[in-house]
C-alpha cells in the first residue's frame, strides 16, 4: 500500500504536465484566426485629402480525425482590402473606393507528431481554391474584374495545448512548398516557390483551436 | 521499498529544494543594447552608410519565484549617408546625418520557468508607450521631392520571451527568443515641405491600426542584469 502511494508519488513528480492531447479517431477540428490593420490618413488644407485604409483576414478551419494523428479537412477564408478616399481640387472632390478581394476554399490533410503531452508538430498539405474580385469606382465610373486562382502547398507547423481541448497553433512558413496559377482580368501568373528561401524572420500567425472529442 | 522510498524522497524534497531559489522580494536594473552600422562604396566614388542604436533599460522585481514585473525605458537613434538625384540636372545631392531618435517608456509582466539553479525561461506581456521624431525625403512616388518630418507616438500591447543564464547571485545574462505585438495604435504627425519652390507644402495627420495575433522569430538581443538588493 505504501509502496504503490509512494510509486505513484514518484509518478507525479515525474509528471509535470496532466494535459493530454486528442488526437483520436473521431475527434472533431475547429480553428480560427484572424488580423487586420488599416490607416486613417488626412491633409488638411484647400488641396488637402482624406484617406481610409482597410485589410482584414479571417479565416476558419474545420476538420475530423479519420486515423489516430490524422486530420482531414476543409479551411475557409476571406482576404479584404479596402481603399476610400477623397482629394480636394479646385473644381471640387474627387472621390474613389476600391477594394480588392479574395475568398478561399482550402481542403487539406494534416499530419501530428505529438512531442509529450503538451506538444505537437504536424504537416498540412493543402489545395485552395480561391475567387478573386477587385472593384473600383473613381467618382461615378464603376469598374469590376473578376478572377480565380488555384495553389497546392506543404507546410509544417506547431501546436501548443494550454488545455486537452484547446491549442494555439501556428503554420511555419519557414519549410513550405508553394504552387499556384492566377488568372485575373487578361492576366496570368503562375508561381512556384519553396519556403527555404523565404524570410527567416517573417512572422509566425497564431491559430486558436479547438479538439472536441467524440463521446 | 527502501530505494523507492529514498528515490521519491530525493524527487520530492530535492528537485523543488534546488528551485527553491530565493528570488521573491529581488530587485535588478538591466540593460539590452543593440548596435549597427553598415558602408558602402559605391563605385563612382561615392560612399553610402547606415548605423544606428537601441537601448534600453529595465528596473524589475520578483513578485514571487515565478513572476516579476518592472518599468522599462528604451532609446534608439539612427543616421545615414545618401544620395538623392533631386532634379533633371544629373548631380545627386548629398544628404548625412540623424535621420530618426525615439524614446519610449514600457511596463511589463514577467512569468518565469526554472530549469535549474543557472537557467531558465520567462515570457509576458507588456505595454510600451513611444515616440519618435524623423526626417527623410520622399518623393511621394512622382519628381517632386519633399523633406518630411514625422513626430510620432505609438501605443502597443505586446508579449516577449527570453532566456536567461545566472553567471552569480548578482549577474544575469539575458537573451530574448521571440516577441510579438499583436496591437497597437500609432499616430503621425507629418509635415512635407517641398524642395523646390514649384510645389507647396503640406500636412498630413496619419491614425494607424492592427491587430496581429502572430509571433516574430527568432529576435534576438542580448543584454545583463544586476540584481542590487542583496
């Protein structure tokens, strides 16, 4: 009897972190992140201007485990910038708005390596498909392009669990394998890049998210 | 039963014996500089430079053994050598000297991890209020050129990580591992006065937003503490 208590004194001891991830079969994915910045620019004055700037990037990820540290799923997400402005001329204001947009649709498997029981890495292959659609008005002359664009890419990233159900994640753009064609308004590009050469210092985006296990 | 009983003993009383550091109720000023400078020689004998410094200094204190919290006040000042071709005339113009100077003044929170009596990690949030003052030329992407003066204030929420490494009780090296500032809020007050006489001058009042839940890495920067309450 003492001796199991003292056994499982040791345990503990040893065991410093009671979080478990669940990374089952069944357990069901939620993420999501998002950021934005925009500026609000002004010259005063009988030549002056005024100038609104917006982006934002939400987007979401849903998912299921089919396989014990397998994840299949789908991420959705929007990219929106904004542009509105009016410039003073001797013959009146001049106003223009423009935005240019972009929605996704991301299916994507992924990979987990946990590392104890805090930790995780994992691989996320993906393929996005995205809309395009960019929108201008100069006074009152509207004009409008539309354009879509395709992408496959690879890369890994880290999760971190604060609780067994929620994680902060974050993609590391350091290791990423990128392919994409974009065609918009009689224009194509086709890109191709590996994550090596990329800025080491570039940011990593945070992700909260969510396991929920099945009962 | 013995051995077990001993190895837990050891476990228990001797792993958070060794952690039992002292350090509530400890006070250290530290300090974190960086230094740049860099030179170019052009090749029809010109040469072009840029330097600069970051300085800062922190007064802390250990709340408990795993949180400490403090003020810190931080200096940066940078300067170039360019040339700007200002005109159709074909003689670029030199400009040297400070360009930027900035002061700012922080409060952070610090929760620490102990891995053994010389080294651990801590990571927290702070608040930083900034200002700062800088000239440069611009050409607002057409031929004219303006001087434009900028003043500066920037409020923003961060998070910072680093490690440290005990030399003695009293000296600290310190190194940080990754920051982040997912907010802030900066305002711009900017005059443009133009170069030549074709062109006026004008003012322009700039509020600038973001959040960013994303995370710089690696940044580091190496600094000391002294701890003087001993």
């Amino acid at each position: 009897m003492l001796k199991n208590l003292l056994l499982s004194a040791l345990g503990c001891t040893l065991l410093h972190f009671p979080v478990k991830a669940q990374l089952e079969k069944g357990t069901k994915y939620f993420g999501g992140t998002i950021s934005f910045d925009g500026t609000r620019q002004k010259s005063p004055g009988t030549l002056g201007s005024k100038i609104h700037t917006i982006n934002i990037n939400p987007s979401l990820q849903f998912g299921t485990f089919i396989k014990d540290n397998r994840l299949i799923g789908i991420g959705i997400g929007t990219s929106n910038s904004i542009t509105k402005g009016s410039v003073e001329n001797p013959s009146g204001t001049d106003k223009f708005t423009r935005s240019d947009n972009s929605y996704y649709l991301a299916p994507y498997i992924r990979h987990y390596m946990p590392l104890g029981a805090k930790w995780a890495m994992f691989l996320t292959s993906s393929a996005q498909v995205a809309w395009l659609n960019n929108k201008t008005k100069i006074g009152t002359v509207n004009d409008s392009e539309n354009g879509f664009s395709v992408g496959l890419n690879i890369k890994p990233g880290i999760a971190y669990w604060i609780t067994s159900r929620f994680s902060l994640e974050s993609d590391i753009n350091l290791l990423s394998l990128n392919a994409g064609y974009k065609d918009l308004a009689d224009r194509q590009d086709f890109s191709f890049s590996s994550g090596v050469t990329s800025n080491f210092n570039s940011y990593l985006s945070v992700r909260a998210s969510w396991y929920f296990k099945k009962q | 039963m013995k051995k077990i009983f001993i190895l837990t003993c050891i476990s228990i009383f001797g792993v958070s014996g060794i952690l039992k550091a002292q350090f509530t109720g400890k006070q250290y000023i530290g300090g974190e500089a960086a230094v740049n400078f860099n030179n170019s020689d052009l090749n029809n004998d010109r040469s072009v430079n840029n330097y600069g410094y970051n300085f800062d200094i922190s007064l802390g204190k250990f709340q408990s053994e795993t949180r400490a919290t403090g003020w810190n006040l931080s200096t940066s000042l940078s300067g170039a050598k360019n040339f700007y071709q200002l005109d159709d005339t074909g003689i670029p113009i030199e400009r040297k000297g400070i360009n930027r100077v900035g002061v700012g003044v922080g409060r952070f929170w610090q929760f620490y991890k102990h891995f053994n009596n010389n080294v651990g990690i801590f990571a927290g949030p702070g608040v930083n209020l900034g200002f700062s003052a800088s000239k440069e030329l611009d050409n607002q992407g057409g031929t004219f050129f303006y001087d434009v003066k900028r003043n500066q204030i920037n409020l923003s929420l961060g998070l910072a990580a680093g490690v440290y490494y005990k030399f003695s009780d009293k000296w600290w090296a310190t190194a940080s591992l990754a920051f982040a500032n997912p907010i802030s809020v900066e305002y711009v007050f900017a005059k443009y006065k133009a170069l030549s006489n074709i062109d006026a001058g004008f003012k322009r009042n700039e509020l600038k937003y973001q959040f960013n839940p994303g995370i710089n890495l690696p940044s580091v920067g190496l600094g000391v503490r002294y701890f003087y309450n001993r």
